[in-house]
C-alpha cells in the first residue's frame, strides 16, 4: 500500500483518522472502519511487545476489555510487531481485542508518529486516540512520558462522551 | 448486505431452503451473502431438539464467544470459513456453527462446551472476516456475531 509520508501529521481532535489497512494478530486484513464497525473506538500505537511501559499500559486495557465488550465499543493496538510476536503477546495479556501490525512500517512516518529516540526497533511513538465511528478524532493523547496516556477512567469519559454523541436514544427524556 | 439467516438442522444436515425438515434457526446473514466455500466443514454445536436452547445472556453463553474471541477463531487460522451463532429468537441461543475448510480443530470449539458439536459436509456458507472484537454483545437481536448499528453512526 503507498502511503504518503509527506502528511506525517499526527491526526489531532476532530479530524479524521486514516482507514488503515493492515494485517491482524492473525496475518488477516483489517481496516479501522470494519474494526470500529460503527461503534466507538480506542486505537493506540504501542512500541511493542519488549517495552515494560506497554506491558503495563496494556495490561490495564485488559482490565478494561470485559466493559468495551458489553458496551458496544472497540479496541485495538497497532505496532510493527509481525502478527505471530502480536499473536503471542495478545495470547499472554489475556487480550481479546485486536492487534494491528505494521511490520514493514508502511504507516509509521505518515501517521507522524516515529519513536525518534528508539534507533534499534523504530517503532511506534506510543499514543492513544478515542475515535468516532467514522474514525473521527475526539481526543489523541501523546503516551511517550507514560503519565501522558489515558486512565481508564479518561478512557471511560470519551466513550460516554462519543456514545452521547452518536446514539440518539442516549437521554432519559 | 444480502443474505437471507434462515438456517435449518435435523441433526445430520444443515439446510437454507424454504421448507426444509428440520429445526429454523436465524444465523449471521453474512455467511450466506457471498460465493459458497465448496466442501468445507461445518461443526454445527446445535440440538435439532426444540427445547434446547439458552439465553444469550447466560454466562455460559457469554462465556463460549470470549473464548471464541480470544483464543478459538485465531487458532482456526487461514482454514476458517466463518462462524455465526444461533438465534432461536431475539432472547435465545441455540447454538452456533463454525466453517472450516479443515475439521481438525472442532474439537476444542468453545460452543460445544455449550451443546455438543456434530461435524457436518457443507457448501453453504462463504467466506465472512472473524469478528474483530471486542464486542460481545448482540446488535438488536441479531445473531453474533453479525450486526451494528452502522447505520445511526456520525449522528
């Protein structure tokens, strides 16, 4: 897939996300609307799989999981680990929700999100976007100090926000 | 999408057709909408029988599509052709079928913990994406793990 580089702008609040397309935890094609499928959706790019920071980030998601799973809301995390190295740490998490991979680094440079500092992996710079159904954005938090990533609470607080948004039956009266 | 859900079982055959003997069941239509997989392998953890059904709320239930999120369809691999639970009504599940192209892995079917599983020959169902996850939950009734409510998105 060509992707052009020269947007490398990272997508802020209220624009739209690109529909990525990338291989699954399973090798399968995935895009982010058919992952969102017309609910709201938590995307974050993580380093992968070594980095203690995602370990913990991620095991905090999983606590989370049993909740996007009745509530009609989305999960997934998109690094450069291939779909096994995904498979495997999705397998230890106890995740059930879905790992993106982009191994060839094919959307790194123009999501804008390169982890400058890291020169061996080159991966993902960890951050974490709360989208609408058509992959708008409602808020991008920038997780590279880790105390900038969501709290499940903030997470909680932009879903109820975006269900507000998009479900019209959403008030008592 | 196209596709009717009807699918019927009298515990040796899984039929679509209008009239078919059988017990009727409402099934992800997205398994029927596309170029039908020749041969494959249908794992059909159903009971022809009428009264053998669950809620789908029951933790049992509940239970069975977390494993099938988890660790079932992604142990299926390339040879899966689909999955679709049973809906016997908007309330009731009444089992669920998994497509394969191979029937190695049947055996560790999370839904036949639920109701025991029969392997079955079958060229009715096409090709249809594993669920992403992680919705568990069902769309207005509809047989998971098909359904959304696309259509209300962006209000």
């Amino acid at each position: 897939m060509a992707v052009d580089a020269a947007l490398a702008t990272v997508p802020a609040p209220g624009s739209a996300f690109p529909d990525l397309e990338l291989p699954d935890h399973t090798g399968r094609l995935r895009s982010l609307t058919e992952i969102a499928g017309g609910d709201p959706l938590v995307l974050v790019t993580s380093r992968g799989w070594w980095c203690p920071k995602e370990q913990r980030f991620l095991r905090g998601l999983v606590a989370l999981q049993d909740e996007l799973e009745i509530a009609y809301s989305r999960l997934a995390v998109l690094s450069i680990d291939p779909p096994e190295v995904s498979a495997a740490f999705r397998a230890g998490l106890g995740a059930r929700f879905l790992f993106l991979s982009d191994e060839e680094r094919v959307w790194l440079d123009a999501l804008g999100l390169s982890e400058t500092t890291d020169t061996v992996h080159h991966p993902y710079r960890p951050a974490t976007f709360t989208l609408f159904p058509d992959l708008r954005v409602h808020r991008a938090y920038n997780g590279y100090w880790f105390w900038g990533r969501p709290t499940l609470e903030e997470l909680r607080r932009d879903l109820r926000e975006i269900t507000r948004a998009i479900r019209p039956d959403w008030e008592l009266a | 999408m196209t596709g009717s859900s009807r699918l019927v079982w009298d515990g040796e055959t899984l039929a679509t057709a209008l009239g078919s003997p059988g017990r009727r069941f409402r099934a992800d239509p997205r398994c029927f909408a596309g170029e039908p997989v020749a041969d494959a392998w249908a794992h059909v953890c159903a009971l022809p029988d009428e009264d053998a059904k669950l809620p789908y709320d029951d933790v049992t239930v509940q239970q069975a599509r977390r494993d099938a999120l988890a660790w079932w369809l992604p142990r299926l691999g390339d040879s899966l052709v689909c999955l679709t639970t049973l809906a016997v009504d908007p309330v009731n599940f009444g089992g669920a079928v998994t497509v394969a192209t191979h029937p190695d892995a049947f055996a560790d079917d999370p839904f036949a913990r639920v109701f025991p599983g029969t392997v079955v020959r079958t060229d009715l169902f096409c090709r249809v994406p594993p669920p992403p996850g992680p919705a568990l939950e069902r769309y207005s009734g509809a047989a998971w793990p098909g359904g959304s409510f696309e259509p209300r998105r962006n209000r």
